[in-house]
C-alpha cells in the first residue's frame, strides 16, 4: 500500500511551490517500457487536493502498471489518521 506516492514532478500556482525530484521522469520511463516491476498486491491512495502526490501523475503511474489508485475526496497529502487506520486494518485482515 502506497500513500501519497511522490510520483514525477509537482507544482502548486495557489502557494507557488514545486519540487522535481531526480530521475523525475524515470518512472514513467522504466513503466512504459515494462521494465519497472510491479508488485503483485498493491494499491495507492492519494488525496484530490494533493498537490504534492498530484493525483493525475499517480493514476497515469499506476495505470501503467494496472495498479488500483483510490483517490480520496477533498483529502491532502496527509491523509486523515481514520480513513489510513481503515485502509490498514482492511489491508492487514
């Protein structure tokens, strides 16, 4: 389980920040070309508002791989203790 994966590249025009991290692009590129291994349980959960782990970027990421992505509605890049402490106890059964 994935939470708010920093995937790519990400900016914020609302609080003018952003952040490239190195290799920022190599994911993508190692995912496109089936050289990225993708695990075989896995599943990402990012916030809509998250600027840091933008949404778009992770779903494409995880498209790519035939990852499930859940999208949490109104949430940030710090997801609420609740809903993560749901998800674990569901994932840990």
């Amino acid at each position: 389980m994935l939470l708010s994966p920093i995937v790519g590249e990400f900016s914020s025009e609302e609080i003018r920040m952003g952040f490239i991290p190195p290799y920022s692009k190599r994911l993508f590129e190692l995912a496109s070309q089936n050289k990225y291994p993708t695990p075989i349980n896995c599943e990402i959960h990012v916030g809509s508002e998250d600027w840091q782990s933008n949404p778009s970027n992770v779903t494409a990421f995880a498209e790519l791989l035939g990852i499930k992505v859940n999208i949490v509605q109104n949430g940030g890049h710090s997801l609420d203790k609740d809903y993560v402490s749901q998800q674990l106890d569901r994932w840990l059964k």
